[in-house]
C-alpha cells in the first residue's frame, strides 16, 4: 500500500529565510501525482506545489520550489523568502497517474506545522 | 466563481441522528471525494466517486455513506453519527489529479 511520511511535526523559520519540508513515500507504481497542499488558520486547503512523477525538472512556484528524487522516493518543498503568511499547516499528498494500476485514492501524510517568525 | 461548496459549516448533532453534509462543484469535474481531518492524522479520504453512479472506498469508509446521482453534487451521510466521527470533514474535486477543496464542515457529535 503506498504511504506518505513527514517526519517534521513542527518547523520554524526566521523572515525572509529559507526552510525545507520533508515527505518521503512509498509506491510501486511509476507513475503518479505528487502534492503540496497549505493549510493556513483559517483550515482551507491551498493548493501550493504539484509534480508528476515522469518529470525529470522539479517543479517550482514563485517562492516555491521542490526537490524530487524519485528513485529516494522523496520530495522536499523549500519555501524561499519566508513570509509571516506562509505560517500554516503543510500537506504532502500522493495520488498514483491514470495510466497506472490500483486505487486512485489520495494518500495524505500527517503534516508539518511551520512557524515564521518575525 | 470555480469553487467547492459544502453545507452546512458547522453542525453538532446526537449519537443516532442521521445526517447529511452536501457538497457541489461548478467545475464539472468528474472525480469528487471525502475526507476526514483529525489532530495529528492528516487527512484521510473517506470515499470517492470517479463519475456518476461510481463510488469507492478510501481508507476509513466505515460508518458513511455517499451517493453521486448528479455530476456536480457528492453528498456524505452518517446514518447513524457516533462521538468518534466528531471531525472536520472535506470535500473536494478534482481535475487531471489536481484537487480542489470546499471550505469543511466541523462535526461534533455528543
């Protein structure tokens, strides 16, 4: 079954700086979807980053940016330029491509808390 | 407005008493699901539906059930709400794997 893990329950960072968000996953399929998901106070889910696994170039969003690295099965978000609205919940989430076999249900992992301080 | 509604925003409620929470989009997506939020577990889907009249389970599908008659509206209902189904609960929709969350629905069931 594929998983999703974000070890970090909690992160801080100081304004204006860099931070890095781990997920790592487990799938046997080769291709699939890849998420950021942010969750500020107010709960909506905001769609931050997204990445398909059959890309090579990681993807990359103003201030966003990930590192994935398919065959460590991991995909990192740096957040740049860190702002005091960036401080919310993170989402990493997992869904496998259309073209692949199994499920195509969503698999979240358990988020990171990220705090910017002023 | 593109947009996933939900209905109604907060609601608490008794052990045993069926409710409904609904959901609709404006997107015509085809693939629409349920989540549940609780501290510490992240999200969890509860059901999705690929299309009209298709349905299937997520990873916590007990105690719910869901019916998607008409491509926009996903309707989740508890027939029989117990305390441990106390969440936030999100709807969303979906387009070329992309998901788009309505705004939740807090659930307390006493």
């Amino acid at each position: 079954a594929q998983t999703v893990t974000q070890s970090q329950p909690e992160m801080s960072v100081q304004e204006a700086e860099t931070v890095t968000l781990s997920c790592t996953y487990d799938t046997s399929e080769s291709d699939y979807y890849l998420f950021w998901y942010k969750q500020p106070p107010s709960r909506q889910m905001i769609l931050v980053i997204r990445q398909e696994a059959y890309k090579q170039q990681n993807a990359t969003e103003n201030r966003f940016s990930v590192n994935f690295q398919k065959a460590a099965k991991s995909f990192s978000l740096k957040i740049s330029d860190s702002q005091l609205g960036d401080a919310a919940m993170y989402f990493c989430a997992y869904r496998r491509a259309p073209l692949g076999s199994g499920t195509y249900k969503y698999i979240f992992g358990t988020g990171t808390r990220l705090k910017v301080l002023a | 407005e593109a947009q996933v509604t939900q209905n109604p925003r907060y609601l608490i409620t008794v052990t045993g008493k069926k409710l409904t929470v609904t959901c609709s989009q404006n997107m015509n997506h085809e693939y629409m699901s349920w989540y549940r939020q609780d501290p510490g577990l992240g999200l969890r889907q509860i059901y999705y539906s690929m299309n009209v009249e298709v349905t299937d389970k997520g990873d916590v599908p007990e105690g719910y059930k869901v019916s998607r008659k008409e491509k926009r509206n996903f309707p989740l209902i508890l027939e029989s709400p117990s305390p441990n189904q106390t969440s936030l609960y999100f709807c969303a929709s979906s387009s070329q794997g992309t998901q788009y969350f309505g705004p939740g629905t807090r659930l307390t069931v006493t």
